[in-house]
C-alpha cells in the first residue's frame, strides 16, 4: 500500500511503497483511510523543521485528521463493526506507569513529554491506505457526517480549549454572563472551526486576521453571525474599541508578537487561551510591566492548549452536527481541495493554499 512519508534526517519526502497492515489484534481494528487533512504541521514537518520517525526508523508517514472506515475488527471489539466510520486520536500515551494523565488516557496531559503522536513524532500517521489501531483510540462517527468528520480533529482543538475555559472560569463566584465576547486571532482552519465552536456556545466571536474584508473566509465568518476585523486596516486599539469587555482571546495565529501585544486588552476575570505554535524567532521587546500589571490586577488567566482528549473529540463530534444544522453547508466551504495522494505533494510544500486541503483515498492512486 502506498503512503507518504518524510525522511528528515535526508531532507527528502515521497510516496513510498510500505507493507499491507495484515489482520487486526484482539482489541485492535484496521480500518482503510478515507480522508487525511492536510495542516500547517504536516507542512512544517515536510519543510523538515519538525516531525520524529518512529524509534529504529529513517521515515515518518505523515498525516494526523484522519477518517477512516472500518474494514476489519479484533475479536474482542465490540463497539464497532466493519463499514463503520472513525476518527482516530493523534496522541499516544507514554510508557510511564508514573504519568497518571497517560495511564488514565487523557494523554493530551501527559507529564512527562514521552507522548507519541501519529504523523508527528516518533509515530506513524495516517496518510497511507489502510492503518491498525486500538479500538479505544477511534471515536465512532455518525455515517451523515461522513462529508465533514475529516475536521473533527482540527476542530478538538477548539472544543479543549472551550473545556479550559469553562474549568478556569468555574473559579469565578457568580454564573458567567450570558453575553461574553471572544476574539479569534486568525482565520485558518483552526481559528475559523474555533469561531464556529464559540458562535455555538453563545459568545459574540470577533475574528481578527490579515485576510481584506471582503476575502470568502471574512464572508464565512459574517455567515456564521460573528464579526470579522481586518488586521491590515485596524491596529489593536481599534479592535480593542469593537471588543467591549474583551473576556476570551482564542490565539490561532501562531504570531507570537501580535498575540502578546493583544494580552494588554484581554479585560477583567479573561481567559487568553494560546493554540498555535510558531516556530523559533529572534527575542523581540515587549510591555512586560504592563501585561503582568494588567495580569494582576484583573485577575487574567493565561493558558497554552495542545489538542486533545476524548471528551475534546466526542464534543467536536457533536457540534461538527450542530454546525451542519445551524448553518447548512457552511462547513463544506472550507474544504478548497480534495486531492488524489499523488498530488499531495502540491500541498505540502510551497505556498500555502486555500483553508482545509484534504488528500482523498477514494480517489484513484497513482
Ligand atoms: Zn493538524
Ligand atoms: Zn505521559
């Protein structure tokens, strides 16, 4: 079977021939891949500044969204069956019996940093034809969302940091508002799922990002009944004025300088929630006085979130439904291209393009 893979000690990537998977174990099932969203990681990773091939291995097939449908299961499986549809975790917990998080499979905690993650580090991914799993690791997807379930893991992103948000702010002595503004840093996939996600839960979502106002992912946002601020054409006092109290900030850029600068609005009791991971960049100046002084006195919490446990994905499930029936049609309009593997490479490497990339395995392989 064929799959994609980066050799990163060679700087070199290539679909390569590998091993059918043969027959699933006990507890384990094999399903055929149907979709594999392509993301910045898998970018970086084939720009060979991230991504660890499994211990003993020069490759790493990449690939972390994934779904798949079930084509074979393991005698003792009983909650799935063949033609089911499944989304796999990412994480892997590590080999500690110390690291509670990863024996009590909420390894997106993990204590030690031993985690493995499929597509990523020290793990094979899913952009290949056929993978064996554990069966506790696939969530089970309705068959009606078989269009759009290749987002639930970009989207379990949101949907932790939503879960974070709700624990940190139960510290608050009086039930939280019913208006509450958010502000997305971002409109890529991460920032536009993660405004869809904050629209459900009643926040008033602002998404900021360096998109005009009148590109297709400033209109989406519009669609969806939350604000779009173009950052070219309003600095971050203005957005400040628009945003009044500022009490969410779900960072989805990965621009760290930008990110940092807006903490100095986040207002009282807020959360700013940080997703996105920039690369390596030269230390630059920033009001450090006046964020801790504002972290202080307005009782700020800041927090870094890396996607995700079930209850994470078992909820994106859920509002990847609740999405399709409160604005039909809307989750299609980020997908710009569906792609045969051969043709992966075109989006892998160079200029980025379009919102959600996904490789499609029902299409012929060449
Ligand atoms: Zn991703
Ligand atoms: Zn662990």
């Amino acid at each position: 079977m064929k799959a994609f893979s980066v050799r990163p000690a060679q700087h070199t990537y290539a679909v390569m021939e590998l091993p059918d998977p043969g027959l699933p174990g006990p507890t384990q099932v094999r399903f055929r891949v149907l979709e594999v969203g392509i993301c910045g990681t898998d970018r970086e990773i084939c720009g060979f500044h991230y991504g660890f091939p499994p211990e003993g291995a020069e490759e790493l097939v990449i690939g972390h969204e994934c779904l798949g449908q079930v084509d074979a299961v393991g005698e003792q499986v009983e909650h799935l069956n063949p033609g089911d549809l499944v989304v796999p975790v990412v994480r892997l917990p590590c080999s500690d019996a110390g690291c509670l998080p990863c024996v009590e499979e909420e390894q997106d905690f993990c204590n030690t940093g031993n985690f493995l993650e499929r597509g990523i580090k020290g793990a094979h991914g899913f952009m290949t034809e056929y993978f064996i799993d554990e069966a506790s690791r696939l969530h089970p997807v309705p068959p009606h969302l078989r269009k759009v379930a290749v987002l639930t893991e970009p989207l379990s992103i949101a949907e932790k940091a939503l879960l974070q948000i709700q624990e940190v702010q139960e510290r608050l002595p009086w039930p939280p508002p019913k208006e509450l503004n958010a502000v997305v840093l971002g409109a890529g996939p991460i920032g536009l799922l993660g405004c869809m996600a904050f629209q459900l839960r009643g926040y008033q979502t602002t998404v900021y990002s360096l998109e005009p106002e009148d590109h297709p992912k400033a209109e989406l946002v519009r669609d969806l009944g939350a604000t779009y601020v173009c950052a070219r054409n309003h600095d971050l006092e203005a957005l400040d004025r628009m945003v009044q109290p500022m009490d969410v900030v779900y960072e989805a850029a990965g621009a760290p300088r930008l990110a940092f600068q807006l903490l100095k609005y986040l207002d009282h009791n807020g959360v700013f929630v940080f997703t996105g991971v920039p690369g390596e960049k030269p230390a630059s100046e920033l009001d450090m006085a006046h964020i801790m002084r504002n972290m202080v006195l307005k009782n700020q919490v800041v927090l870094g979130t890396v996607n995700a446990g079930r209850k994470a994905y078992a909820n994106a499930l859920e509002d990847l439904e609740r999405i399709e029936e409160r604005w039909p049609g809307i989750l299609d309009r980020l997908f710009t291209a569906h792609i045969p593997l051969s043709e992966a490479e075109h989006y892998l490497v160079g200029e980025s393009r379009g919102i959600k990339n996904v490789v499609d395995f029902t299409q012929v392989l060449s």
